[in-house]
C-alpha cells in the first residue's frame, strides 16, 4: 500500500463515521491546501516513511489552519496501540479524537470528531 492510499484510508474513514448523516447536515469540507512537513513517520507495516502531512476539514466548525495547528500537536504526541485507533486526551472540547500511531508510536494519521448538533471535525494523513 502506498502513502496516497493511507492519505485516502484516512479520509474514507472520516466518511465512514458520517455515513449514517444527512449529507446535508455537512456544510464545509475538503482537503486543505495546507501540506506541512513534520515528524518523520514511518508506517508501521508497509515500513514507507515520510515527513510530509496533509489536513481535511467537514462542518463549519474548523478552518483549515486551526485544524493543522491542533494536527501540528497530534503528529508529536506518542500513544501506545499500534493495531487500533488510540483516544486522544487533548483535543478540542466536545470532539472525540483518534489516532494510529506510527511505527515509533507517534499519532501520524487520526481525526476529531464532533457529532452534535451537526457533524463537524477534521482529519490528518501521511503523505509522501
């Protein structure tokens, strides 16, 4: 599996979580266009590495660059799972966020979540 499909897993998984909501619940989303270096990542089983990032947003809650200075936190922080998604503590009030951690154990792809009283959050992916 290649970096760009872990970028697009990651947003296919956001869409998973909204898939049971009225498409017109979701006011604003997409790819940001901010693409960011980082934390060197490597995936913890395909062993592809990188430094580069990328961020989505859904709702009307985050802008682009609110969503990549949370995300900016994220990717150093460490957290223990590496075959399941880890909760992170320290996200934004009233979301819930969750990451997979990388092959050193950092957050290098997750996504928060707020599910009421719309649909909003954002998401982040490793791409090469």
């Amino acid at each position: 599996m290649n970096v760009r499909h872990l970028s697009v897993a990651a947003i296919v998984l956001v869409g998973a979580l909204l898939s049971t909501l009225d498409a017109s619940a979701v006011t604003r989303s997409g790819l940001c266009a901010t693409r960011f270096s980082g934390p060197t990542w490597t995936h913890p089983t395909t062993g592809v590495s990188g430094s580069k990032y990328e961020v989505s947003t859904f709702g009307s809650a985050f802008s682009c660059k609110g969503a990549t200075k949370l995300v900016k936190k994220f990717i150093t922080e460490t957290v223990k799972s590496r075959t399941s998604a880890n909760v992170l503590t320290n996200g934004p009030k009233g979301d819930t966020c969750k990451a997979l951690a990388d092959k050193q154990g950092h957050a290098f792809s997750g996504s928060c979540l707020k599910m009421h009283p719309s649909p909003t959050g954002f998401g982040w992916s490793p791409i090469k």
